[in-house]
C-alpha cells in the first residue's frame, strides 16, 4: 500500500466530508468542486500534510480563507483516522499531524507485503516494451551501452514495480552500412596478415580497434589463404556473418555479467528478409506520405513534421525556420536506409506485437531523429505522439584522480563495458550509471571503488548488512523479532523513529515517480536517504539494554528497514551482502 498516498487521500476525504456538514448547516455556500490539494511541506514543524482548499476554495465561496478554514476544522471528524490535529496556519493552509495509527500501520504494511513492498497497479493492464543498449554489433560494448544498459534497465524494474508488464529488448543492427563496413575491415586486416600492412590500404572509413585484427586472425586461422579467390560479395558476407556470430554471443555475456538480461535480441535483417521493411515502405505510399525523386523514394519528413508542430501551437512563420526537410526511405541503388528500417521497426512494436508503449534509450547525439520517427509512426496511423517516448541519456566523463580518461572508439582506444567491469565492481556500475538521464555524468572511478561512507553504494549496502548483523546477534542470543501483533509500535515516538518510518513510507511513493518521469535514478537517492535515517535511528535508539517491550519494536522497524532496502536493491540490480 502507497501509505503517502492513503494518508493525502484521507485528508481530501476528510475535508470534503467537512465541507459537506458546514453546507448542511447553512456555513459554506453550496456547488464548490474544488479538489482539495493536499501536499507534504518542506518544514513539517508544523504538521505531516497540509492543503490549500480552503484559498482555492474561497473565491466561490466568497469567503475570506481563513474563515472558511475555521468552519471546516470546527466539522473535522478525526476519530479512527490517520491524524491527531488540523490547525490552521498562514492565509488558510490546513495542517494535519499524523497519528501512532499511521506510523503503526507503515510497519505493518511492510511485514505483511514484504518482497512486494512497494508495488503499486498505476501502470496495470499495460503492455510496455523498454529498448534499450542496441549497440552496433561490429564492436564491444564501450561507456556509451554501459550507461544505457543500467538505465533501461532500471527503467524496466520501476515499470514493472508499477504495475506494467513490461518487456526488454535489444535491437540489433545487422543490416545496412555498418555491416557493410564491418565486413570490408576484416577483410582489410585479413589481406594484411597474408600479403603484409604495408601492401594493402585499411579503410579511411574502417573500424580501426583491435577487435578487428582478432577477428581477422580467427577468419584465417579457420580458412587459410582459400578467401583470396572469393568474390567480393561473397568475402563480405561471409566475413560479416563470422565476425557476429562471435560479437554478439560476446555482447550477450558482458550485459549478464553486468546483470541485464533481455526478452528478445531482435534482428534487424528479419525485417528486411521478411519484406516487413518494404511493406512499410509501401504502406507510407499508399497513406499518401512518399514520392519518388531521382529514382530514390522519399518520405515527406518535412510535411509530416509541419502537421506535428501546429498541433502543438507552432506558427508556420516558426516552422519554416526550422528548416524541414525529406527523408531517402530507398536509394536509388534499391536499397532501403536505417530510417526505413527504424520505422518498419517500430510498426512492428505497435501493429504486430501490440505494445500500448514503447520507451526507447538513446544517445543525446539521437535528438534529431525523434522526431521524425514520431512523426512516421503517427503518418501510419500507430499515434507515435503519445506511445512512443524516447529517453534521451547525456555522455559520460570518466574520472581518475581528477583527470579525464580519453577514449575514442573511431581509434579504437576505448574503455569496454568488459575492462571497465575488470576495474569497478558491478554494484557500482550499476549504482553509479542510474544517475539522471538527461544529466552529463563524472563516473569517478577511486570513488566506486572506496569502501566507506564516500561511496553511496557502499553506504547503502552497510546499512543493509548493519541490520543483518543485528538481527544474527539477537538470534544468537535466543530472541526473534516478534510480529507486528505482538509488538507494541506506539512505542516508536522517538524523532529518529518517527522519521524512519517516514522514509519507508516514502518508498512506495519513489517508485511511482520513477516510472512517471522515466527516471529510476530516485530509487538511487532514495536508498541514500534511507540508509542514513536508519544510521542515525542505530545511533541514537539502543536495542540491546533496553525494555522487551521498546527492544521489540526497535527490532520490528530495524526488520522493515531491511526489507526496504532489500526492494530497492532489488530494483537497482544491485546485490545484498549481509556481512562487509
């Protein structure tokens, strides 16, 4: 149960029903809709929850909103509920302090949900598809996938946590340009190693890293000289295929040793070989949305776009700035581009396997292709617009010692999610790369390898394993933390208490917000936030030398707590040691 939302649920509930006894007895003017706004204020000195109905109100009622809060706290009923007091405060804020059955019944939620604590049904119902990674398979995983990879992920933890039923995917690309290019540089390198580097020219275009060299070395080792009397097309594709059948297999056990693991690897070739890609194609003309132009088809990009924006308000006299242009969905040569592919895709995802919506993880470096795939998906009738979301990340800065760590993949001096996994524990990883989407990020490598209080990752975890800990010594000591029905939890009204119940209160509440701002990076500061209430409960509440009765119910929140943090970290893909 989301017991923030229960408690302002509550209050509407409750200053509704007060509303409705002063209109009875002739005090309010009747026909006021307003919804009652609850809210937790920053400063709780003066109570849990406050609402601003009584200055929304005031108006219709032609009333000032102090008065019409003094009749409402007159007709506020609080027996049996969450609250204590209403006091009125300022212009006509209502504030509301929260009882021992609140806090009480936090705990006990806990107890009861336990692995489920904090799932909610907002999203049920719903089929989601998270994409995520879909990294060129003509390389290793580098910084870019590693970062991608933890953030749909997580993405996919919350929306799952919320209720959706949700369904990983990584899109390969092997089809196009890429492989094409791919192909040419093993064979580059295997001409070399036969021939000599000096006797034959890499590609300027090529893909430049060591990989490449192994890979030819392979080829040779497997085929010998035999390729020199291949055609070329036949070299290329045959080297394409060796070179994926090793990358991909590769792909996939770095992302499980970093904890992911997808649905479905879905290949973009299936698209073209089924004719998926052309039909696409062909269903865009028949809608009206493509022409023809040296002897190229065309997408009316600029038109489809130009629709987008005055629906949103835009004025034309704007959009011609923008400078729109069409997009080639077949060259000349007969061949269809990524963008036709991209679209075919994403028909697929909505007609075919019915997603109510898709949420894709892309480079910042993507902007300018969402648009335009938006706008191709609404043109088909599939309404882009508003089910399919595109989650742009920003770049990561890898920090030693205060110094950037240089990499570029065009040289091949790169740091893979392999060497960086040899470096920097999974946990912290994981932990580190869930920072804000849309914010560039400093990955401090002594950082997330620290084990003391510095690291949040290492703080979490040491909460984690302190409560364990705990709960041994008692056990060894032939004590059991007793049921919620056998404990006394009015007992804990202590601030630090009060405020850790708050906190796992709060979880629920994350969640939620995670999967509405498609950013499980709250979970991140969450479990900070919780971590240190239960440091400072540790510090401050003995458990040991205490009263049964107060040692009892300091034993049940120290279990609630575990428990929450063994969710958060369950949602983080990060693990749980019960000793460090």
């Amino acid at each position: 149960m989301n017991m923030i939302q229960s408690a302002k649920d509550q209050i509407a509930a409750l200053t509704r029903s007060a509303y409705r006894a002063a209109v009875q007895e002739g005090l309010l003017p009747d026909g006021v809709e307003t919804v009652p706004a609850v809210e937790i204020p920053k400063d709780t000195a003066n109570g849990d929850y406050t609402t601003t109905f009584c200055l929304a109100a005031s108006k219709a009622m032609r009333k000032n909103p102090r008065e019409v809060a003094n009749i409402l706290t007159q007709h506020m009923k609080l027996d049996g509920t969450y609250f204590t007091s209403v006091e009125i405060a300022g212009p006509g804020f209502l504030n509301f302090r929260l009882g021992e059955k609140w806090y009480a019944d936090v705990v006990e939620d806990v107890e009861r949900e336990a692995d489920a604590y904090g799932r909610g049904e907002g999203l049920k119902g719903k089929k989601y598809m998270v994409e995520f990674v879909s990294a060129n398979p003509t390389g290793p995983m580098h910084m870019g996938n590693a970062r991608g990879g933890v953030l749909g992920d997580t993405l996919a933890s919350v929306l799952d946590w919320s209720g959706a039923n949700v369904w990983r995917e990584f899109y390969v690309n092997d089809f196009g340009n890429q492989i094409e290019k791919f192909a040419k540089s093993i064979e580059a390198r295997y001409f070399q190693l036969i021939k000599g580097e000096d006797a034959v020219e890499f590609p300027e275009d090529g893909y430049h890293g060591d990989d490449i060299k192994e890979l030819a070395q392979a080829f040779y080792a497997e085929h010998g000289e035999s390729y020199l009397d291949k055609t070329e097309a036949e070299r290329h594709a045959d080297m394409a295929r060796f070179g994926l059948d090793r990358n991909i297999p590769k792909m996939k056990s770095d992302l499980e040793r970093y904890g992911i693991k997808f649905d479905e690897w879905f290949f973009e070739s299936s698209l073209h070989e089924s004719g998926f890609v052309a039909d696409t194609a062909k269903k865009l003309t028949d809608l009206g949305w493509t022409y023809e132009k040296d002897s190229a088809l065309w997408v009316k990009t600029a038109e489809i776009m130009r629709d987008q924006y005055r629906k949103q308000g835009k004025k034309d006299e704007d959009i011609d700035k923008l400078g729109l242009k069409d997009d080639v969905l077949r060259r000349a040569n007969g061949f269809y581009t990524y963008l036709a592919g991209d679209i075919a895709y994403h028909r697929n995802k909505f007609e075919v396997r019915g997603f109510d919506k898709v949420i894709n993880i892309w480079g910042a470096d993507h902007h300018g292709h969402v648009a335009r795939l938006k706008g191709a998906i609404d043109a088909l009738g599939l309404d882009g617009t508003n089910r399919l979301d595109i989650v742009l990340m920003q770049l990561v800065k890898l920090v030693r010692d205060g110094e950037v760590v240089r990499m570029s993949k065009r040289t091949g001096k790169t740091i893979s999610l392999s060497d960086l996994l040899d470096e920097i524990p999974v946990d912290a990883c994981r932990y580190f790369f869930n920072a804000k989407p849309d914010t560039q990020m400093d990955f401090d490598l002594g950082l997330a390898v620290r084990e003391d209080s510095e690291n949040p990752v290492y703080y979490i975890q040491y909460a984690y394993a302190r409560i364990c800990s705990l709960l041994k010594t008692v056990a060894d000591e032939g004590r059991s933390v007793p049921a919620t029905d056998k404990a006394d939890l009015s007992l804990l009204s202590g601030e630090q208490e009060r405020a850790l119940i708050k906190e796992l209160a709060n979880f629920s509440e994350e969640i939620r917000m995670a999967a509405r701002d498609y950013d499980p990076s709250y979970i991140n500061r969450y479990l900070m936030r919780l971590a240190g209430a239960f440091h400072r409960f540790y510090n401050a509440c003995r458990i040991k030398g205490e009263a049964d009765d107060v040692a009892n119910a300091r034993l049940l929140l120290a279990a609630a707590t575990r428990q929450v943090l063994a969710n958060g970290l369950t949602i983080l893909g990060l693990s749980k040691p019960e000793k460090m």
